[in-house]
C-alpha cells in the first residue's frame, strides 16, 4: 500500500512532467537509437532503444494520472464502506441486530441508506445519554410536574 507521502510525490512528479498527449516514434534510417518519445512541441528522449519501453514511457504520461484518479477513488470508496461497517456494528450494541443484517445483504441500503442508519445511531445514543441524565438527577429536558 502506498502511503500519503509517497501519493503526493508521484502527483507531484506527473503534474511537473511536460504536458500534452506523448507519443512514440520509429527514427528513419538508424539502428543506434531507434526510437524517441515528445510531444507536438518537444523532443523529450531520444534514446530509446525498444519499441516497447517506448510505448510504455509515452503511456506513462496518460496511465499515471489515470491510476491516480482510481487509487483516489478506491481509496474513498473503501473508507466510507469501512466506516458503514463500523457503525453497523455499533447499531448490534444498541440492539439494532435486524438493521446489521438489513445492510449486510441490501447492497442499496449499505451504500444508498448508510445516512440513515447514523442518523439512527446517533438518535439512540443521544436517547441513551438523556436517560442516563435523567437517572443521576441532571435532566434539563422535562420540568419537574
């Protein structure tokens, strides 16, 4: 897994690198270096020796940033399914076993409801608080009758 530091230095290096759509060529006439990589504007390498290792630096210019954008979403899509996991598993201490098992097998309530099942969590551990006021005698929430 790659970390944060090592993310942004390879942003880093693709948004420093020459812009513009690369492509590879064959050079008429030589067998020294039979191969160069640039763009509409620049000659970037003219040494290169194999028409592989030129198509794959000419495609690094589209790949990487490509791979980056779908690291990035990856990435987010994993910690917001990591964080539904974990408040599934808090709603099984509140008693809400039947709603954990809704979101395990209901795909659209695991990804399209998951607002939902916080606003509950956060609706009985907000209820759970009052009560445990109430008991020690601090509850501001109902005037005495």
């Amino acid at each position: 897994m790659l970390t944060q530091e090592e993310i942004k230095a390879i942003k880093a290096r693709e948004k420093g690198a020459t812009p513009g759509l690369w492509r590879h060529e064959k050079m008429p006439d030589t067998y020294v270096n039979p191969y160069r990589i640039g763009n509409d504007e620049y000659v970037l390498i003219e040494v290169v020796l194999s028409e592989s290792d030129a198509e794959f630096i000419a495609h690094a210019r589209e790949d990487i940033p490509a791979l980056m954008d779908a690291l990035e979403a990856e990435t987010a899509r994993a910690d917001a399914a990591e964080k539904q996991r974990d408040i599934a598993k808090l709603a099984v201490g509140f008693g809400g076993v039947e709603k954990y098992n809704e979101a395990v097998t209901d795909r659209d309530i695991w990804y399209g409801e998951a607002k939902k099942y916080e606003r509950w969590y956060n609706d009985m551990n907000a209820e759970r608080l009052r009560q445990t006021a109430r008991f020690a005698g601090k509850d501001t929430t109902h005037e005495a009758q």
